[in-house]
C-alpha cells in the first residue's frame, strides 16, 4: 500500500476471488462457473457487433431489457442491467443503506457484503447462521434495516423457500430487501414474482452462473420502477456506458435461447445429486444444495488439507479459512466426467492419507 492511499479505506480488507492459476491445467470446479459455452446465438451475436465497436453502447439497454421483460414477464421499466451482479449490489448498497438504515446479513454467505459496506462506510450487523447452517428468518422479522439475502447462499447452497422470504420482505416495509438470486436457477423459486406485490423488494441476479457468461459481466436488478430510478440515478452518476456494445449484443442471443440454459441447469442439477451421493458413499457430510456447487467436509480429512491435495491432482475447489466453516471445501459441479475425476482423486486421497 502506498503513502498516497487514503486513510479512510486504509482498513479494508479486499474481497478475495477464487483462485486462476496458469501453471498448469487445472480441472476448475473452483469459481461456480458453467462447464458449458454459451449457445451459438451468443457467439455469433458477439461476432457480428465486433465491427461496431467505435461506437458508444446504448446507456438505456433498450434491446436488451426488452428481451428481458419477455422472460421473466415484467415491463422493461422494472428492470436495470450492469456490470455484473457484483455492480447490481453495490449500487443496491449506496442507493439503500447508509448509517439511518444499516444493514444486516449473515456471517457466513457471499464475502462480497462487508466489503461493500465497508468500502461505502455503510454500518452492518453480521447474523449467524443456524447450525445446520439455514437462515434463522426471525432474525430478520422486523429488524428495521436494510437486508441482503444471498438465495440459494453462499459458500453454503442452502436455499430460504418463497414464503419466508415473502415474511422477511412483509416484515420490513420501511426498508428495502435485497434478495441475490446468483444461483437461483439451480433448484429455487425467484421472488421476482413477488416485486409488484412488495415495492421495498429489490431482486438481483447474473448472466455468469446459469448462463455461461461468465467473462462476460452481465448482472441485472429488477423492483419497482422507484428503486430502478434510485439506481440508475447512481449509474448515471458513475458509468453511464457500463454494458458494452458485445456484452449487450450476448445477453440478448443468450435469453433468446433460453431452453439451451435451462437444459444445462437440469443436467448440472442431475450431475449436483450424483456427486452428493458419491461423496457421502465417501464418508463426507453435503450441506443440501440449491446451487450449482456443493459444500461438503469429509470425517478424518482437514478442509484445506483435502483442498492442497486436490490441487497437487489438478483439480480446484474453494477453500475457506473462516473458523466454523473450514473444514468445509466448496467445490463447483461441472460435467458428468468432471465430477467422476473429482471422485476418483478424493478416493486416492483417502488412500493415500489412509483415512
């Protein structure tokens, strides 16, 4: 850190993103990434705005909010599109939190949030998870501040069900309730159904996970058009052009050929149970999970010992040092052959730690 940085962040501790070594190659069942490409629809749209690309990109995303407002049945109005649902969030934290309304989470979910909350001096309240790891929804029955729900959550995949979130979002009129949807498309009912019924709701979700676009930086927010101006007024304040020309043209072709990705997500989901199974014919305990990773510790075999060695192997998974969780590993499902060389190394592993 340099003498020119400021004092007002020289405490923050940065958000830490999964590791992309490039010595070898790795089998990266790490970063919850798609193991399938995006559809041709995607790769020829990219394509063909490449000679473009001196102009500026439309700030309003016209096209492309259309085309969302067709899948998930909402005017184009509910909607805003950013630079990935990490910027959704952000600009969630600015427009709705601040030191009259702090926010509140849980201890263990997306590391993202106190980073936000720190970066932007926003108060917050972190509030344990259960020991099975659930949320405790009375925690946030009524608690009078901002809330962020990660649902399916992470590291852990466990997913709160509709009408507890519909509880949570009742309970708090006064404030706004951020519900984020990355993993939702894994198992789990959106509550985006639920955003003309409560306008202090403010759904966020991302192109990167069940869309496989990733690199792209997609992300989007949808609520009552109230909220939707709150953040545009903070994206016009900040980066007006943040979806580029390539990036606007993919996510169109992407939710024009929406069947491909919901195909790939019930075959993740397929591959999601078989690698349960297998892991606990291992001996492992798995946290049941609505997302497109599984969170899994195995009796006799330290967390990140089991991760050290996976990585000797050449295959990645997220460990996590944090102390109730770090006999845990996070570990991304990817092809049906993917996972079945995960299980071949955890059992020569096992084998060769004699354990």
């Amino acid at each position: 850190m340099s003498k020119y940085f400021t004092n007002r962040l020289s405490n923050l501790v940065p958000y830490t993103p999964g590791e992309q070594p490039q010595d070898k190659q790795y089998i990266k069942l790490n970063t919850n990434e798609s193991p399938f490409p995006p559809s041709g629809g995607v790769l020829k749209a990219v394509s063909g705005e490449v000679g473009k690309l001196q102009l500026y990109s439309d700030p309003e995303c016209t096209a492309l909010r259309e085309q969302m407002a067709k899948v998930y049945n909402i005017e184009p109005e509910w909607i805003v599109m950013n630079n990935g649902s990490d910027e959704t969030l952000n600009f969630a934290f600015l427009a709705f939190a601040d030191e009259k309304s702090p926010l509140v989470f849980p201890d263990i979910t997306y590391g993202f949030y106190p980073v936000f909350a720190e970066i932007n001096h926003i108060p917050y309240t972190e509030i344990p998870l259960s020991a099975d790891f659930s949320v405790n929804i009375d925690d946030y029955i009524g608690v009078n501040k901002t809330v962020i729900i990660a649902n399916p959550n992470a590291p852990t995949g466990k997913y709160v069900p509709l009408c507890d979130i519909e509880k949570i979002v009742k309970s708090n009129p006064d404030n706004v309730v951020i519900v984020d949807e990355a993993y939702i498309d894994f198992g789990g009912e959106s509550a985006v159904n639920l955003v003309k019924k409560y306008p202090n709701l403010f759904v966020t979700g991302t192109f990167s996970k069940s869309r496989s676009m990733a690199g792209v930086r997609l992300g989007f927010g949808i609520a009552n058009p109230a909220l939707i101006k709150d953040i545009n007024t903070i994206r016009y304040s900040t980066n007006p052009y943040n979806i580029n020309r390539l990036t606007a043209k993919a996510g169109i072709a992407a939710l024009e050929e929406q069947n491909y990705y919901t195909e790939n997500c019930k075959t993740i989901i397929q591959n999601r149970e078989w690698t349960k199974a297998e892991l606990e014919k291992l001996g492992f305990t798995v946290i049941p999970s609505k997302a497109n990773f599984v969170f899994a510790k195995s009796a006799g075999l330290d967390g990140e010992k089991l991760y050290l060695a996976l990585k000797e192997k050449g295959v990645l998974v997220r460990h996590f040092t944090k102390t109730r969780i770090k006999d845990y590993n996070r570990i991304t499902i990817g092809t049906k052959q993917q996972m079945e060389i995960l299980i071949e190394k955890i059992k020569e592993i096992k084998e060769e730690l004699n354990v």
